[in-house]
C-alpha cells in the first residue's frame, strides 16, 4: 500500500492547449507543462524573476513560493508562477493569454523574410552563382581485367576526365558506399561534392570533398538548408541549388525560450547537470520541426538535402554544437573558437543524410556571432566604400561600422526591451500586442494599433518606441522621461511601480486587466535605445568619426523591419541622418545563410569579413559608459547630436509657452 | 516443465586449455570453441574440407557429419570434425596438438623481427627523423579584455608565433576539450598534429591537422603504434616518437585465423550473414590483444598513443574497415580504393584515445595490398637503381620486380602450401615442426630438426622446401617429384595419398602417428613454386629481361626469414643468383608501418611508389600460364633458367651412372 501511495502519480491537464500528462508529485510545474508540449513562455528561465510563466491553477494543488511578481490579489484568484510551483495533487491548469507563446506573428515574419528578401538580394552583388555544394553525374567503362582499377580510382578518374576535377578528399563513408552504388547502377553514379572554407585567404588551395555517392543520375534532386538559429526564433529556408530559388520557408520559436528569454539565461541554464545537453537537445528538435516544414512545403525527400548552412550567435551556435558556452559569460567573454571545422548534422541529431555537413558561419566574438557575419555578407556592407552602420536588435543589439576596408563591432547590452522583456506588458510581437500609437494633443487620449487587429493584450517592441516618441512629442512625458503628472487627463496614474499611463482600460482588452506604460518601462527603454546608441558613437568615434558620417543604416532583425524610423529617430535610438540612409534587410542572418548556400563567393566573403572585423568590448570600456550617460534621455543629452529633434522639441515648448501666455 | 527443457545449456569443457562455457543445444562445436577462446586451427574456415579442427569428444555426445577427412579408426576413437558437430549434450573436449594454435612460433618471429631490423634500416636510406604525428607545448597569455580572442584562435596564434605553423585543421573534437584544457593548465597546453598523407605529388600543400590537445606539456609521452595486419599473424610495435625507437613489439594470431586460413575463405565468411561485422570484430579483438602487450612491455598509458599505421593486405584492410571484401575475390577483381582516407580508429573499436587517426598503406590492387608497399618502402627499392626482385612469401605470394625509375607487381596464387597447407602433416611453423632435414645418401635415413627442438609434429614450409631439395639431391625423388619407388628402404612406402617417404615413426612423434611427405604434398609445393617463379619471369619478362638480370632479392614475410636460399634455389622457387645478392628483411609490412611513422619522408614515398607500380592480373594470362606449366618441374624444364643445378643434377646422375657400372 505505501508503495502504490509513492508511485501514484499525478494527471496534470493543460489549456487551452489541451495537453495531459502524468508526473511524479513534486514536479516543478514549469517543467511539466514544457514537457507536455503546452505553449508557455519563461524569459528568465524559470528563475521566478520575470512573471512571465504565471498560470490559474483551476483545479488540484500546488506548493508555491510566492514572489513580488504576483499580487496578493492575483494569488488569491488562484494565480502562481508555474517555475515557482510544485505539483501536489491532480491539476487542471489554465495557461492565460499573456503566459503564451502565439504562432501568428510567424507568419507575420516569415512575409517578412519574402519581401526583404527581393530588396536585399540588389544590396550583396556581384557574386557568382556557385554553391559550394555541386553533383556531378559519371558514365564510367565498367572494370576488366585489363583495367581493374579501384571502384574510388574509377570515380576519381570519371571526374577528372569529364569535368576537370581533382586533388579531392574523400569521406570514408563514401568509399563505403561505392561499391554497391556502382553495381546498382550499372556505373553510373552521380556524385555530391562539397567545397568547405578553407584557411584564410587561400581560397586557390581549396579541395572539394567527395561526401556522397548515389546510384543513377540524381542530380535533379539537389537541394540544401538555410537556418538562422535565433535566441528567440529558428527560421529555415530549403534551397534549390539548380534553379538558384527558394522552395520553402519555416519558422517556429527556439524551444529553449522556455529555458530563458535571453542568451544569458540559457548560459546558466547549461551551468546545471544535463543542462547543455538539454538546450542543444531542444534547439535540434526546433531544426528538425522546420525541416519538417520545409521538406513537406517544398515537395522534398530529406535523403535530397545535401548541406545544412547555419548562421547564429556565438551561444546559439555553441550550443547547438555542444560546446559550452559558460566563457561566453565570463570576463573577459571568450568564445571557443571563431572558425569551427563543419560537423555532420546527424551527429547532433539533425535529421538529415548522415553525409550531410552543418556549416557554421566564423564569429568575431562571444557577443558578436555568425548572425552578424551572415548579415554583413549579405547586405554587402564589405563590398562598398560607403561608410555604413549595420545593426541587428534582437535579443541581443549587435552593431558594426564599416565598409569594404575596415570594420569595427561592437554588442550593446540592450536588454530585452525591443522584445517586450523588462515590459510591465511587454510582449513579443505577435497578435494582440499594441504597435502603432498615437496621442491625441487636446484630448491626450490614445489611438492604438495591434498585430492582428485584435483586442490588445500588451506591448510589442516597436509598439514601445511608438507610444515613448508619441508620448514625448505631446509632452506628456519629459525629455528624462518622466511624466507631466500636471496634464488634465486620467490616463496618468500613480500605479504599483510609480507614474504610469493606461492605454487601454481593462474592458478593451483581451486580458482583462487594463494595460499600461510605466515610468519603469520608459526607464528600461531608454537604457535599451542609449545603450545602442552610445556603442555606435563608440564605434564611429573609434575611427575619427560622428553619427552623421554614416552614409548608410542598414537594419537587421525582426524587430527591425517594423520600426517606424522618424519615431526611433525622435526616441534617440537612430541617429539623426536622412530617411532615405535607411534599408531594412528583415533576417539578415538568415539571408546570409542562403547566399553562402548559392555560392562559394560570399563563403569566402564571410571569412573575409571576420577575420577583418575588430571587436570593441564595450562593458568596460569608459568612452562607452560616458556616452552612454549621455544618451540617457530623449532622444539625447547633447543636442548637437539630434539637432532637427531638438529643435522641434524647443520649438513645441515655446508653442505650449505661448499658449499659456495666450491662454 | 517443458519450457525448462529448452532453456536447458549444454555445459562445454575444452582441454588443455582448460575452458568451460554453456551454450543452447545444436550449437556449433568449432564456434562454442572459439567462443570459449580455445586455442583452436581451422584452416578452410569450417567449411568441412581442411580436417584441421578435428578433436576429440571425451565425453558427452555431438552430430557430426562424417567427412573423407576423418578415418573410420580415427571416428572410432572419438575424433570428430568441430566444424561439422553440433552439441547434443554436457561435453568434454580434447584438442588434440596438431589441431592447436601453438604460441612459441610468436616469439621466435618477435626475435626475427628485432634481428632483421637491424639489417633493413641500412636498407631504406636519407629519410629524415620527421614523424607525420608531432607535439608542441605552448604557453600563452591569458585571456584579458584587450585580448579576448577565441581559445582556439589564442592557440593557433601561440603555434604560429612559437612554431611558424599555420594553416592547419582543426578537430571538432579538439574544439570540444579546448577551454577546459586551457583552463585546467594556466593556459599551458600540449598539442597534438597529425600530417595525413595528401593528394599525389602535392606535399607542400600538406596542412597539419590538429587532433589533441592536453593541458601541460606532455610532450614526453609521445607514441605511436605500428601494425601488420597478416592474414596469418597480427604484429605490433610501440614507438617512441620522441626517440625514434622502438619500445616494445607484440604479436598473436589473427583471430580470423579460425574462419579460414586465406583471405579466399575469409571473403567467402563475410558473404554470410553478420560475417565481415564478425571478422571485422575478431581482428580488432586481435589487434587491442597487442596493443594490450605493448603497453604493457613498454610501460606507456594508453591515453598516450597519438597514432596508428596499418599495413595489411588489400582483404585484410578492407575487412579492418568493414568494407564488403566481395568483389576482390570476382573478376575482374576490384577493391575499393587504393587511397583510404584515414579513420578514427576508435570508431572500428580499437581501444585507443579517440583522437587518434588509423592510417592505412595505399594499394595497389585486389592482391597487391599496403602491406607490399610498406616493405618496398622499408627496403628502399624505390631509392636505388638496382633492379629488385622483391617477394613476400606469407599466405599470399606477392612479387614486385623494380627500381627507383618503375616497378611491376603481381600476385601469385602460391596456394598455403609455404604455410603447411594442403600438406599431408603440414602445419604452421610452431614448435614441434620439422624445419631441418638431411638424408643419409647411403642408408636413405633422414636427419631431421624441429622448432623448439620438441619431438616432431609436422611439417612447417621452409621444412617442407628443406626437405624435397634433399630428397631430390639424393635422387629419392625424380625432377617431376615422383618418387623412386626402387630405392631399399622401408621409409618410401605406399600410402592412402600414394607414394610417400616416412620422417619420423610415430614412436618418436608427437603425435603418436607416422609423420610423412606425399607425392602429393611434393605436387603441391611445385605447383606453389611453379606460381612464384613463373610470375617472377612474367614480370621481367615483360620488361625485356631475364631472372639473371636480377640484381637484388629481398625476400620478406616471416616464412622467408627461415627459408635455405641454395635449398630454395635448388627446387626453383628462387631465381639461380649468386648468394650475396639475397637480403632477408622478416616482416617488411611491419618495418614499413614503423619508418613512416617516423619519417613523412617515407609516407611520401609510399604514395609515390603505389603511383609508379603496374598491376599484372596473372590469373588470366597466358605468358604465365606457359611460364607456369614450364615451372612444374625440379627445378624448372627449362635448364637455362637453372644451368648451376641442371649441371650438379646431371653430375650426380653421371656419378649414379658410374658407380652402378663400377659395381
């Protein structure tokens, strides 16, 4: 009898997603909804810092430690954090709207890869159509005994003969392969090379290697993968090498957001037992899901894929590899390696031919990954003398300054501020989340705009930027950002967390509750936009330079490609320069990722380009840390920065002036 | 009830060895004995036809198939075929001696390895002490903000500033261990390259690859290991890379030895089903057996072998691989590749460091393997003008006639009979083997001397050569190898193979039985000198020579070690040359396996020499086939080929002549 009463079990039942499962009792609740599969977001990782993962219990028992992210009131209604929680009893668990992961804003920013796609591809130029993946079909004379050479010699000479090839490496898994290949097919074999970057700056010595032998002419099926692996998400595009075309594209959330928001989270998490093993697990069934995707949209057998290339930050990729990135972390933040040698995808249990190679972009440093080279590469920054500023915000904000002779990069610690993190409702850019703003100057009622037009649930990245330059503009909010609690209107409150501003009242939205602006987001958003800000004038000073010598912004991320410029201008977080400067390439990582694929060209570029970068540690650096101070206000502390901002602001406060001397 | 029946094991006891293991009902005896580990021979692989398994049940009862190979007096004593029973309850096994895999020959062949050694370094010439595997040690600063490049790039900077090495690979397993390493050793590390051998002809493009890294300087423990992998024998040696020396030398049976004792039988075993796993598994038994010894003589952690070169014969190495052998064995007799790219050897189940590389010997064809390029290597034929006959005698016949400016090769099916098979009381050449053999011309009395000085028990190859020199020379037998049946004396009697000449009487055997040779076992030598020294005249012919341009012989293999060079020449399995143009140089393969693990220099020379050497298919034709038919004969039909032996011969038989006018 004690012994039935230790194993029973306990049923846990999730919604909306529907899911069940039977855990031991004592099981963290965070965990198990992760492992039934129910679609929960944690962006600390489940440390009970962020709030995020909050979840009604409707049913059962759970022992919590309460933390301040939940009220008295929402503990009450039966609200726990589900990381904070252990299973006791049999559960029916309800996950609310703002705990959840939604997919629509996928296919929001899978559109989004479409269309940047075709502007992009006249940024990078001048490359060669030539993957580094080829197949090459053989005839051969079958052996006698006056010419019995080796099934390999055979093959080798085959190439050499009918297409001039030579001096390449073989896989052994080839030579394994081969006989039975040539004999089914009465010597006739098509065979896949594959041309991996070599040492720096040696692209002549280059030797293809011979990965893969399949009986018969299968060179119509010849196709690879681009992946852009994102702390956030993992987007996908399956290539046709021949056509030179795009067959499909996926997307889906990196399941290690689960594990944590930001790369930082994830780097603790692999400082537990099992933890690295863990995220690089979960981050490989997020690949093999959009393979999934890509494979069935694209009408493709996975045996046709032939290479996997994959761009990504330096934690993402070490990850994904299985190396541990806990140095990452560390002063002074040293990734393990900035070239890493192609691995098969299989052994990370990807799953895709076991001659398949995964291809990782090189890296400058240990917050400045492959995304970023992948990028550079294929916005054509290092083809060009224009003096451009590249920068991604993601969850990371990483920028670069340069042009086709020098480069200089840096990663601000932005914080998670463009994504909705640090957000009293902040969310991420998906349905419901408010994006477009503005202010009415009499009335000082608002006017928003959701992704998706639907009821508002919180607020999106660039939704902050919008409501922070509308709220400044109309002067409800201060240059420091602080709010003119003077202004006759009952959206500006006194809240939990100091000053705040409703945007919408409680019986407008989707959760019920009202949803609001505080004094604190402001704070998080300026750090976030003085951050960014203060490492490109970092840079530029580096080299002599100002903000208002950049002759191009290119914009990466995203997050990028829904910011409104002239809002991010007046906020301070984009320099002052002519709207026409500005491109938005949407996933530059990912675009990169497809270039490479379609030619060795842009493979050698990508070296090229790390090798030339230099990297600028910002964290400790006083030059950044003075000008980041000085950014700590909107849009800046020096005017002669943002001078056509400033004057507008003077130009308004003399209008209210006069006003009130009129009035 | 029933059911414990059939669950019940059968409990196999084998003698001398002393082994017990349980097996189901209906198991094979030969396979039990094997599984069992009893030293046990099978020479045809358990196909029934070679009579060598045979033992003797004791007690207990087993279904055996009665084969021409066991006498109805010897299956009434008990003697069963292991390969043809099948246990049908508890047994105990005796195996008889002559059905035993004997030790001793082990160490006399170590001693012929060291002795030769010796001699064969003079040999091979100007190469430099350059070992492919290396060490470096480094120390290098630790990483600060100013300087936080990747762990990897940190290393590769401090080898190229310390060691001007550059444009080198790196393992992704190196990669994996490298923080920790660095970290473990103040950033003071040991690390490991390998130079594989590259594409033809291009070895100033060689690039270093980086396969370990240990943290300290280790560079002391430096060591690699040397292998011939012999259809017969398996023989290392641990080398000290540091000292150029070799440390400890090891050798046993190949475990396939008791799944056929050629490499014709040994296909055959990988066509069923699991086969090649199961030889693939029993080799590398074998081999880890070695490795085990030499670590142990030579006092060195395993950990610290950086390398392994294996040289073997083309089956040998295939199977090694576990690549399907099938086709070597059909016309028009293909391997697979004659360059194998290096494996790891821990992926074949070699118990080493997993970072450590197996290189194997290119080949040059179906029959002509590494293990023949090795030994032209180590004799340093390819350096010197001389013309060469150079002939390994093992369980294949390989010959190769040649100099530094071009070499032809060939395989002669020599058949086992150097290796006492398809001998009437042929056997391996272990302890107890008649070796020594004289006759009295005047009483037809043998003289007769074994290894290890024991009683005699058969007859080992060179014996068998000693011994139908002798026989011929006293005129016991005729230049057709017939005997002379009108001699007085009761040692050439009729037996159940015809004709035959006792040399030992069971009283003074080890076996209790009459120990003899057959016209039979004479027919089958002259057919396996016939093979060799037609495919000599073949190949010299072939360049516009005759046997008597040779102007060197090497002769490898262990049996050559022992072989009578006048005896040799006097049946016409060696060339008729003056003596001081023979060298003996004992395992050439193993010799060749160690020089390049000492030298690049020899691992050019390797690729270099299976490039030069041209491949004769002989099997189909015709020049041999009519130097073959004319070889058939003591020494040779052809009395030009041997005008020194025609001449004593015909001087003998004039001496004959005169005495019985004189009487």
């Amino acid at each position: 009898m004690a012994k039935d009463l230790v194993n029973k079990k306990s049923k846990v039942h999730f919604e909306p997603d529907n899911v069940d499962i039977a855990v031991e009792p004592g099981a963290n609740l965070l965990e198990t909804a992760i492992q039934a599969g129910a679609r929960i977001y944690a962006s600390c990782g489940g440390a009970g810092t962020c709030g995020t993962c909050k979840v009604l219990i409707e049913k059962g028992e759970v022992a919590t430690t309460r933390t301040a992210k939940v009220s008295a009131e929402e503990f009450r209604q039966g609200l726990r954090q589900a990381c904070q929680s252990r299973i006791v009893t049999d559960l029916a668990v309800h996950i609310p709207v703002e705990s959840r992961l939604e997919t629509a804003v996928i296919d929001r920013e899978r559109k989004g890869i479409t269309t940047t796609n075709q502007q992009i591809e006249a940024l990078a130029t001048g490359w060669r159509f030539s993957p580094p993946l080829s197949k090459f079909f053989v005839e051969l004379p079958p052996p006698t005994l006056r010419d019995n050479v080796s099934d390999l010699s055979r093959v080798l000479r085959g190439l050499k003969q009918r297409y001039k090839l030579k001096n390449m490496t073989v896989d052994f898994d080839v030579v394994k392969k081969l006989p039975q290949a040539l004999r089914d097919s009465d010597w006739k074999v098509t065979v896949t090379t594959l041309v991996t970057a070599v040492e720096r700056g040696a692209t002549e010595r280059r030797r293809p290697r011979v990965i893969n032998v399949e009986a018969g002419d299968t060179r119509e099926k010849h196709y690879s993968l681009a992946f852009d692996i994102g702390t956030t998400t993992v987007c996908g595009q399956l290539l046709d090498l021949n056509r030179g075309k795009t067959m499909a594209e996926g997307m889906d959330y990196n399941g290690q957001i689960s594990y944590g928001a930001d790369v930082i989270t994830r780097i603790a998490y692999c400082q537990r037992p099992g933890g690295l093993q863990k995220l690089q697990q979960v981050v490989v069934a997020t690949i093999n899901g959009v393979i999934k995707q890509l494979l069935s949209r694209g009408h493709v057998d996975r045996e046709h894929i032939g290479h996997l290339t994959v761009a990504g930050n330096t934690t993402m990729i070490q990850i994904l590899l299985g190396l541990d990135p806990k140095y990452i972390r560390l002063s002074p933040y040293t990734p393990i390696a900035t070239y890493l040698p192609p691995v098969k995808a299989d052994s990370l249990g990807i799953k895709v031919g076991e001659h398949v190679y995964l291809f990782t972009f090189p890296l400058v440093a240990s917050y400045v990954g492959g995304d970023i080279i992948s990028g550079i590469v294929a916005s054509g920054v290092h083809q060009r003398e224009t003096i451009t500023f590249y920068m991604d915000i993601g969850t990371n904000g990483e920028i670069v300054v340069g042009n086709s002779e020098w480069m200089v990069t840096a990663a601000c610690s932005a914080g998670p501020a463009f994504e909705g993190g640090g957000v009293k409702h902040g969310m991420v850019a998906s349905n419901g989340a408010i994006e477009e703003f503005d202010i009415n100057r009499s009335t000082l009622e608002p006017v928003v705009g959701t992704i998706g037009r639907e009821k508002p649930k919180g607020i999106c990245g660039s939704g902050l930027i919008n409501i922070i330059a509308a709220l400044l503009e109309a002067e409800v909010i201060s240059q420091n950002g602080k709010f003119n609690t003077d202004l006759p209107t009952r959206r500006i409150r006194k809240g939990d967390d100091g000053y705040e501003y409703v945007l919408a009242w409680a019986a407008e939205t989707r959760t019920g509750k009202d949803i609001v602006i505080t004094e604190v987001d402001i704070d998080n958003l300026i750090r976030a936009k003085a951050a960014l800000y203060a490492g490109c004038q970092t840079l530029v000073k580096s080299v002599g330079m100002t903000c208002h010598d950049l002759e191009q912004v290119i914009i990466a991320g995203a997050f990028g490609s829904h910011l409104d410029i002239e809002k991010a201008i007046t906020i301070g977080l984009l320099p002052e320069l002519p709207l026409d400067r500005f491109v938005f390439i949407g996933n530059g990582s990912l675009l990169g990722a497809k270039l490479t694929s379609f030619s060795t060209d842009m493979l050698d570029d990508a070296r090229r380009v790390a090798q030339v970068m230099t990297n600028f540690e910002l964290s400790e650096d006083t030059t950044f840390m003075n000008n980041y101070i000085a950014a700590l206000f909107l849009p800046h502390t020096d005017s002669s920065e943002f001078p056509l901002i400033a004057e507008k602001l003077a130009r308004r406060a003399q209008n209210r002036s006069k006003k009130r001397v009129t009035a």
